[in-house]
C-alpha cells in the first residue's frame, strides 16, 4: 500500500511529524479531500490542509466570487470576480 511505504520529508515535515508521527503522517500524504465554501475561513482551511500534506484537495464554492470575497481568499485575484455566475460557482483541483 502506497500510504504506508510514502517516504516522508523529515525536514519539511518535522513539527508534524512530532505531534502526528510518521504513519499519520504517510496517511495525510494519501489523502485525497473535497472542500466546499471557499470564504476567508475556507481558503484558510485549504492552505492548512495543503501545508500538511496532503495529496490532493478539490475546491468548490457553490456561489460566484465577489469584490468582497477578495479580502478574505488569498486564492482569488480580481479576474475571478463574478466568474462561474450563472453557473453555480467553480471548482479547483490542487
């Protein structure tokens, strides 16, 4: 199994690694996750998820980003303004 025989960067991991140690570490190096509502609180979520490792995260936000929404998502510029309207929000695989 992939999760268990995934070498971990010890440097780039070291405080995880610490807290979680090495298998929970190989597990989140596996994991695949779907993250639904991108405001301020989400995006931060996702970088979180993304700096622990994690093999792959899918954004989705069910409504159309606003001016006001770039305060909040660092993810966002101002081309994603209004994009997806109409069409349910976007999506995004990191």
């Amino acid at each position: 199994e992939a999760a268990s025989t995934a070498e971990v960067d010890e440097k780039l991991y070291s405080r995880q690694l610490y807290v979680m140690g090495h298998e929970a570490q190989r597990r989140m190096m596996a994991s695949r996750a779907l993250l639904i509502g991108l405001s301020g609180l989400g995006a931060e979520v996702a970088k979180n998820c993304i700096l622990a490792g994690i093999s792959s995260i899918t954004l989705c936000d069910p409504t159309a980003p606003n001016s006001y929404d770039l305060g909040g998502n660092f993810y966002l510029t101002e081309d994603d303004v209004g994009k997806g309207e109409g069409e349910g929000g976007g999506r995004a695989e990191l």
